[in-house]
C-alpha cells in the first residue's frame, strides 16, 4: 500500500522501488514541493515590493549608497526567481499531463535525486550534457 503523498518524505520517496516511478504519491510529493516553492516565490516578491515602498529616505549619502545596493542586490534576486516562476507552472503542468520526470529529449526517467535538486528539470542528466554540450559548440 503506497504511503499517502501528505505524509511521504523524501527517505520514503528515495526508498521506493524503480517500478514505483511517477506513481501517484511520487507525483503528489513533487506536486507539494513545486508548489511551496511557487508560493515562496510569490511570498518573496510580495515581500520585496513592500520592504522597496516602505523604505525610508536617508539623509546621509553613505546610507542612502548601502541601501540603493542593498535594494539592488535584492531586485536582482527577484528577478532570477521571477524567471523561475513559470519553470514551476512547467512542471505543475507536466505533472497534471502525466509527463513529469520524464526527459523531453529522450523520454527516460530523469531520476528522483535529480528531480529533488531541480524540480523543474525536463532532461536528464545525460540529455543535459548533451544540451550544454551543444550550446557551447554554437556559442550560445
């Protein structure tokens, strides 16, 4: 009997066996775990925009400097994270059209412990070696 996707951990997920692969309480633990992590995106950029409209004007330029670069520093990560944020719905996505954790290239299981690091992978690894592979040939 599978254990329900709530309650199922990472060691439960990495202990299940290879014929166990995107079963339904694999998907529903990836499900949870790309969704925390887009509603940590959006919980990020809420934060930001209040934390850049309540700030205060300094009246020493030193400060004023600190926290420009602060504030900058700041945006930049929003940004990297703003870009993440449809590899997230992506993923949801092939979750719901029973095609997560599974290469775009080659159609392979990517792999659990991949899957783990980077949720929104489409390749496995050696797809994605072959992929920067290629990239750097062309120069991209």
């Amino acid at each position: 009997m599978p254990t329900p996707a709530k309650t199922l951990t990472e060691k439960a997920l990495l202990a299940m066996p290879a014929s166990a692969y995107m079963n339904a309480a694999q998907l529903g633990f990836f499900r949870d775990l790309l969704r925390k992590q887009r509603q940590d995106l959006l919980d990020n950029a809420t934060m930001t925009i209040d934390h850049l409209r309540d700030g205060e004007a300094e009246a020493d330029p030193n400060d004023r400097a600190t926290i420009e670069e602060e504030n900058s520093i700041e945006l930049r990560i929003r940004d990297r994270e703003r870009k993440m944020l449809p590899r997230v719905e992506a993923a949801l996505k092939r979750i719901e059209d029973g095609q997560y954790g599974f290469c775009e290239e080659t159609g392979d299981p990517i792999g659990l412990r991949r899957l783990l690091a980077r949720p929104t992978t489409v390749f496995s690894i050696e797809a994605q070696e072959r992929h920067e592979s290629r990239q750097r040939i062309q120069g991209k």
